[in-house]
C-alpha cells in the first residue's frame, strides 16, 4: 500500500494548479526553511533583532497616535503626541491649561484634554498699558526722589 506523500510540495507527477493548498504549505516550508537557517548566522539574528525592535517602536508611537481619546498618557507620551518637552506638558499643567490627573507621583493626561488644549493657542496674559506705563513712571520717581 503506497504511503500519503506528506511533503509540502506536489509530487512530480501530480498536476498543480495556483491554489493548490500543497504549494502553499510547500513555499511555506521553503521560507520557514530558509528563516531558521538565516537565523542560526549571528549577523543575521543581529540585523533581524534590530529590524524587529525598530518596527515595535514604531507600532508603539503609532498605537499612542491612534489609541482611543480617553486614553490616559504619560507625560513623556503626551510630549511626543504634542511634539513638545516633557517640561512643557508639566508647565501646561501647573498653569491649568492641560488637566491632569495624578496616579501616585505622576501625571496622566487624557489624550482628548491635550488635544483641546492644543487646539487652542496660548495666549498672554493681558497688559494694561497705561496702568503699568504709570506704575514704571512712578518707580522710576521712587527711586530718583531717595537720591
């Protein structure tokens, strides 16, 4: 009794056509083949250690991109969506322009607060001019009458 071919490619003398489960499994089998034996090189393992590392990273950055709104960030998370200095996530926040939220010692910031308050652009605070006009004049004569 002749034994099941159990190989991943067609035997020879079998017709194949492109969707043939067969060839898949059998190119499968060769790039699986070819994988392990690459990797047994340790330059190889290297370069695909890096490769890999380099496109989690970049999985990671786009996740916090496109993570849900009411995700809470971590401030160096929140400075690389904002494209600004951690320290100025933490200053927005001492000023109250960013609600943040403290989870021990550290700040969480909701994706959707920082994105309002990116929308809005940071305005100074407003100078009467002549009021500070005045109050200069009169430090300047201050200091002129204790001379």
């Amino acid at each position: 009794m002749r034994q099941p071919y159990r190989g991943g490619l067609p035997r020879p003398e079998e017709e194949t056509t492109m969707d043939d489960n067969g060839l898949q499994r059998g190119l499968e089998r060769l790039v699986v083949g070819a994988v392990k034996s690459a990797l047994l090189d340790p330059a190889v393992r290297e370069q695909l250690r890096v490769l890999v590392r380099t496109e989690v990273e970049a999985a990671v950055a786009t996740l916090v991109e496109t993570g849900p709104a009411n995700r809470l960030l971590t401030v160096a998370e929140a400075a690389r969506f904002a494209g600004v200095a951690a320290g100025t996530i933490r200053d927005w926040v001492a000023k109250g322009r960013v609600l943040a939220y403290k989870a021990g010692n550290r700040y969480r910031i909701k994706r959707e607060d920082l994105e309002r308050a990116m929308a809005v652009p940071e305005t100074r605070e407003a100078i009467d001019i002549e009021a500070e006009a005045d109050r200069i004049v009169g430090e300047l004569r201050t200091k002129k009458a204790r001379k």
